[in-house]
C-alpha cells in the first residue's frame, strides 16, 4: 500500500505542475525563455534515456520470460510502437487551434490590441481539455513506472511536471485574456493537471487485479513508446521555440547524463 501511496503522490505533484506555469504567467515579468529552453530539453533527455536504457529492456525481459525469446521481442516492440501510436491518435483528434504545443509567453500577458471575447474564453477552455487529455497516459506512466522500478519514478515525475509547466502557461494566458480573472485562469490551469492522477487512479482500478510479469511487460513497453513520442514531438520543439537549438540539446544531454549517472549509483 506504501508503494501505491508514494507512486500515486508522485503522479499528483508531476501533474499539479502545470499551476506553477500559471503562477509564473501571473507573477513573472518576463519568460525565461533560455532556462525554459534547457529544461524541457532536459525533461526530453530524461525520458527518452529512461525509455530505451531501462524501460524497454526491462519490458523486454518480462515479455520473453514469459512467451520466449522470438513472440516475446515482437510483443514488446509491438506494444512500443502501440504506446506511440496511442499518444499520436490522442493529438490527432485534438484541434490544431486548441493544441497545448501551442507557445505562450508571459510577457503576452501585457499586449493591450487582445479583446476579452467568448472565442478566447472557448480557447483556454479546449486547451485545458487538451492538457488534461494528454496528461492521462502521462499520469498512468508516470504510476506503473513508480510501482515496478521505484529509483527512477522521481526522475520521471520531475520530467514531466516540468514540460507541464508551460502547458500550465498554454491555459491560463487565452483564460485570463477572456476573463481578466486570475483565479479563474489558474483554476483552469490547475484543473487540467488533475488528469495525470485520475490516470493512476484509473489505472490502479483497471489494470491491478490483472496485474502479472507479462501485462507489467506491455505497459512498460507502451510506457517507454509514449514517452519517446512525447519528447520528440512536444518537449524539443518546444524547447527550440522557446530559446536556441544548441540550448535544448545541451539540456537534453545533460538530462541523460544525469539520469545515467543517477542509474549507475543504484546497481
């Protein structure tokens, strides 16, 4: 029980991270953009290390103990590329107008030509819808990773509540733009980060009882394929939008390098 508390509380803080973004859209001058650049940067280095040095290995060995070395190795990259395709179908029926990619900057906050309108309200609220739907796999990898391999559930966790930061951002700007209401702006933001632990609790409640070697097997492979996706196509073109491309590189080498370094002082 323990462990469930301590995976569940760590989805919880990865996902409520996007109300820091919207604090720092309320509370900040400017945007950071270079450190913002380095961060997600380092989160996509994080989560892509994690994926392919331990998740998929990790998936794999589960999966052939238990079907052989051949179906085995197919199930485990079919469910790699499952994982992938599952996050792509999420984006695909989010409308491009409402996709959380979308860059916000604090300091858009002050421009005086942007009209308090019904269609700037329906933006932040379709952004937020959108966060909240990819932070549900998100939230259900995050948990499954915390109960099966504990020594790398917090590097995970911290990687994705930093990318939520600017997610966070992404609501609570067009909200507060509508509305002039910062509370409603943050509730908005915050709300949308609920997502991730109702995708562990969602989880728990579907997946435990059926709980083996083999089905741990395929939500890690799955797990490392949607969290591959999620680097490649949200958190470094993120990090170029936001700063220089050599900036997003460097933290993304950085994140690997430490993960790698964090791994080695547990064996």
């Amino acid at each position: 029980m323990n462990d469930v508390l301590i995976a569940f509380g760590l989805t919880l803080f990865a996902g409520l991270s996007t109300g820091i973004g919207s604090a720092i859209a309320f509370f900040a001058k400017k945007t950071n953009t270079k450190f913002l650049s380095v961060s997600l940067g380092f989160s996509a280095g994080v989560m892509i290390y994690v994926s392919m040095i331990e998740l998929f290995p990790q998936a794999k060995k589960s999966l052939t103990s238990e079907l052989g070395i051949k179906m085995g190795s197919w199930v485990t990259v079919i469910a790699f590329f499952g994982g992938m395709l599952l996050i792509a179908l999420i984006d695909k029926f989010i409308p491009s107008g409402e996709n959380p990619h979308d860059i916000y900057k604090v300091e858009d906050m002050d421009k005086e030509n942007l009209e308090k309108n019904n269609k700037l309200l329906r933006l932040g609220i379709f952004t937020a819808l959108a966060v909240g739907i990819h932070n549900f796999p998100e939230g259900l990898a995050t948990f499954i990773s915390s109960l099966q391999q504990p020594t790398i559930a917090i590097s995970i966790a911290v990687a994705i509540a930093i990318h939520n930061i600017p997610e966070g951002i992404a609501v609570s700007v067009p909200v507060y733009y509508a509305t002039g209401d910062r509370k409603k702006a943050f509730l908005f933001s915050f709300l949308s980060g609920l997502s991730e632990p109702i995708g562990a609790l969602v989880g728990y409640l579907i997946l435990m009882p059926f709980i083996n070697d083999m089905v741990f097997g395929i939500l890690f492979a799955a797990v490392a394929g949607i969290m591959v996706f999620i680097s490649l196509d949200e958190l470094l073109p993120s990090a170029r939008e936001y700063g220089e491309h050599h900036l997003s590189i460097y933290g993304l080498v950085a994140g690997m390098v430490l993960m790698a370094v964090s791994l080695l002082l547990f064996i």
